[in-house]
C-alpha cells in the first residue's frame, strides 16, 4: 500500500526568497539529503529525472484541488472549472484530454 507523501519524515524547505543566492544554497545542501522536501505550498523534487520519474508514476496524483479551499476558498464554480482543466485533471479525463491537444504542441 502506499504512503501518502505528507506521513513521510521529509526535510523542509523555507519561503524566504529575501536572499535568492541563500535559498538557493540552502536548496542544494537540502537536495544532498533527499530527492524531494517538503515546502509551504507543495513538496519540492530537486532533479529533472525525479520530476520525470514522479510525472510517469501512477501512483503520485495532484492536490491541485486542495489548494483553493486550503485558503478558506470554497466555491462551487472555482471546483466545477477545476475538475474540467486539463492541468488538474487526472487518469482517464487527463489522458483523453492530452490526446486531444496533444498533435498542437507537437513539431510539424
């Protein structure tokens, strides 16, 4: 069974970009001990080949849907626009809508 990412002994990763060249410093001491930390808003993944690695998993899903009402924003026409946009949509309603735009963003 799998473990959801927020059960997982994470290091964490601050929101003060006052010195970029700091948080960027810190970001990489953070990245020497895990693939992935936990932020304020979401949970970071340091490489491009985990970013990868996440995206073709199956098991891993968005909490794009949580992020409005985490705000105290519970509107029924923000959830209903959510669910139809192919950026928040998941399995099947994900992969159809890629389908459909995906000979657009391929190169001619």
């Amino acid at each position: 069974m799998a473990t959801p990412v927020s059960e997982l002994e994470l290091p964490t990763v601050g929101f003060d970009f006052a010195d970029a060249e700091e948080h960027r410093h810190a970001l990489r001491e953070i990245s020497k001990q895990s693939w992935i930390a936990k932020g304020v808003f979401a949970y970071p993944i340091f490489t491009y080949e985990d970013c990868v690695a996440v995206l073709r998993d199956k098991r891993w899903h968005s909490a794009a849907g949580l992020a409005a009402s985490a705000f105290g924003v519970n509107d029924p026409r923000l959830e209903e626009r959510r669910r139809e946009s192919i950026l928040s949509a998941e399995g099947d309603v994900h992969t159809r809508l890629r389908r459909l735009v995906a000979p657009s963003f391929s190169p001619r």
